[in-house]
C-alpha cells in the first residue's frame, strides 16, 4: 500500500513540474492544444480501432492477445505522432524543419511492425507444432 501511495505522491509531483514548466512557455496554448489533440486521437480513434479489430478478429474466431495486439497498439501510436507531418499539405516553409520523406518513413514502419509480428507469431505456431509431433 505504501508504494501505491509513493507512486501516486511521485505521479502528482511531476504533473506539478510538467504544470511549472508549461506555464514558463511562450505559447502554453499551443502545447494544450496538442496535447488535447492527441488525447481526441486516441480515445475516439486509436482506442476503438484496436477494440474493433480485436472484436473483429474474436468474432472470426481468432484470438487477438499479447504480441499481435501491442503491434496494432505500436502502430496506432506510431500514426498518431506522425499525423502532423503526413497531413501537412506542400512542401515545409523551412526545408530544414521537416527534412525526411515522412509517408515513406511511415510505410516502412509499419510494414516492418507487420513483418516482425507475422515472423513472431509464424515461429511460435511453428515451436508449438513441433512440440505436438512426437
């Protein structure tokens, strides 16, 4: 119980010094804005995208659990950081500023968290059918 109250006692002090240094901001609004965003993107598309999927997947008859589900958490968070710069209409006042092929760079990501997870899950299923021959 005491490291309930620890860890809660430690989650309240760094809300306070994540408060004092937003206040200390030129433009603390814009930081609540994107902050606000992505807790809308989350909880009304990422959230339900995953519990979808895995309602989808349980009606079908297969079991979305463990590795497969944190892919699909993994590439719903990972879309969610990179929905600025993929909506980002044109190319970037400052050539600098956002200077890679960011929709390139998202594909691959997410063809590499597709092939990792059916790799994963492939050897497994193979492990375990090795296991039941005698």
């Amino acid at each position: 119980m005491r490291i309930r109250y620890l860890c809660g006692a430690l989650g309240l002090a760094l809300i306070g010094w994540g408060c004092l240094l937003l206040s200390r901001q030129p433009q603390p609004w814009r930081i609540i804005v994107w902050l606000g965003g992505a807790l809308v993107v989350h909880d009304g598309f990422i959230a339900p995208l995953v519990i979808a999927v895995a309602a989808l997947t349980a009606a079908a008859g297969l079991r979305l659990r463990g590795v497969p589900r944190a892919a699909l958490i993994v590439a719903g968070s990972l879309t969610a950081i990179a929905l600025p710069p993929l909506l980002r209409p044109g190319a970037a006042a400052n050539a600098t500023a956002l200077p890679l092929d960011y929709l390139r760079n998202w594909l691959l990501t997410m063809a590499a968290i597709i092939v990792l997870t059916l790799g994963y899950e492939g050897t497994r299923a193979l492990l375990r059918r090795a296991r039941r021959k005698p």
